[in-house]
C-alpha cells in the first residue's frame, strides 16, 4: 500500500478516535457515544448502548432517527414503499425497529466494533430519505397504490391515456372498465391548488367526449395522500361540487375505500 494512503488512513481513524465521545447514565446504565457524524437537525448523531446481566450489550438511536424523519414529513405509516426500503436496511445491518420507533441491535462484546458500525450506517442511510425529491416521493406513494390494488386482485389499466374535445391527449394513472361505466382514477401524493385544477380541466376535456364514444358513463375519482401531507377542505369540497369523487389514503383499510373503486 502506497504510503501515503497508510497515513492518511490513520489520520482518518486517530480523527473518528478523537472526535468520539463517551457518557454515562448511571441512574439507567446507558452510555452515550456520540460520534463526529451529523444527523437531520445538524447535531452529532448518538448511540445508547447497555451491557445487560447476560453479558449482550444493546445498541439503541432511542428513537430519534424515524422520529426526526417524521419530523420532516417522511413517514413510513401505511407506506409500503418507503417500508421496504426500512425492511431493506433492518435485513442489510442486522437492525430491529420497535413499535416506539426506536431502532436496536443486540451483539456479544466480540461483535461490539460491527454492531456499532452497522447501527452507524443504518442511521446514516434511513437519514438520507430526508432528501428524497418530491418526485420520488410522489413515486413513493403511487407504488403504494398499485401495490393495494394488486393485494386486492382488482383489474386495473395503469397509464390510460384519452383524447378531450380540443384534441389534446390526458392521461390518467388508472382506468377501470366496467360494462356499464368507466372509472378513471389520478392519484395525488400533494392534492395542491395547481393539481386541483389540472384535475379538473382534464375530467371537464375528457368527459363528454369519452361518453360519447365508449357509450358509457365516466367516472373519474383522485385518490389522495393526506397521510403524508395535509388537504384542504376546499380542494375536497370543490371536487364534490364537480360531481367528482375522492378518496383518502388514510382510510384505505377500510371496506368501503374498495368497493368505493369496484362498484
């Protein structure tokens, strides 16, 4: 090895050493380590660990990763995009995640040095969602979606696309074809202004147009995210005065957000 390369690997680790700092709770017997690395709010990011009688020492975040990202607006409730990628991190560093949020790993001392770097990069990389774009995010939550329809066995066309009366071509996330009927379904991870009115010109071009031509009535329902982000009444109020339908995210569990879709 070249050296200069030695050296500065070493510079590096004398500096991981001394930027390393180590406390006790002697009330709890947790010890904090803080480390030299940065978490969301710009403060060094911890971890708790704790020998127990046995012998196996608890590493612990105490929480504060997941719950900063949520924080942030990055949730990983009734999210199952998001949630694999936390179930990928959980299998790749060997980590747990409590109902409480706080993130674990229980290792014997011989494994102490692992167990602290695995915590280390699991924290860093849920950290790094934070800077997940709206776009990937909005991604995020359209996989939950088609994901639903999927564990529901419902026949979707995914990416219908339908010409309006001035000719131009919309198209929308899903199309559900009933013998009688034609529902269209947007999906919205943010229900703003700006997609507010997009969604209505869009159903206003398509409408009658569709009708006429399919001889079946059109029905166009956005399923809207206001787990992740808030709605306006106004937005939902305008959609009802439209004869528009929506549904929320936070009540797809429930029976009737299916067969809302089905009938």
């Amino acid at each position: 090895m070249n050296e200069w390369l030695l050296e500065g690997i070493n510079e590096y680790f004398e500096w991981l050493k001394k930027r390393t700092f180590v406390s006790q709770d002697d009330s709890t017997g947790w010890s904090v380590i803080s480390t030299p690395f940065v978490g969301l709010f710009n403060d060094t990011i911890d971890i708790f660990a704790k020998k127990n009688p046995n012998g196996m020492i608890v590493l612990s975040d105490d929480g504060n990763t997941l719950g900063n990202l949520e924080l942030f607006g990055v949730s990983f409730k009734n999210t199952s995009g998001r949630k694999s990628i936390l179930d990928r991190i959980k299998l790749n560093y060997g980590v747990s995640v409590s109902k409480e949020a706080e993130i674990t790993k229980t290792v014997d001392k011989s494994d102490f040095v692992q167990g602290k770097h695995d915590m280390l990069r699991a924290i860093l990389e849920l950290s790094d969602l934070i800077n997940l774009t709206s776009h990937r995010v909005s991604s995020a939550f359209k996989e939950d979606v088609k994901n639903l329809f999927y564990e529901k066995e419902m026949t979707v066309t995914p990416d219908f696309i339908v010409s309006g009366r001035s000719g131009i071509r919309f198209t929308f996330d899903y199309l559900i074809a009933k013998p009688k009927k034609e529902t269209v379904i947007q999906v919205f991870n943010n229900f703003d202004k700006a997609n507010l009115a997009t969604f209505l010109f869009g159903v206003d071009e398509v409408k009658t147009t569709r009708e006429q031509l399919s001889e079946k009535t059109f029905e166009p329902i956005a399923i809207i995210n206001d787990v992740d982000n808030n709605v306006k009444k106004e937005f939902l109020d305008a959609l009802n005065n439209r004869d528009m339908g929506y549904l929320l995210w936070s009540e797809h569990e429930a029976p009737g957000f299916i067969q809302r879709l089905a009938s």
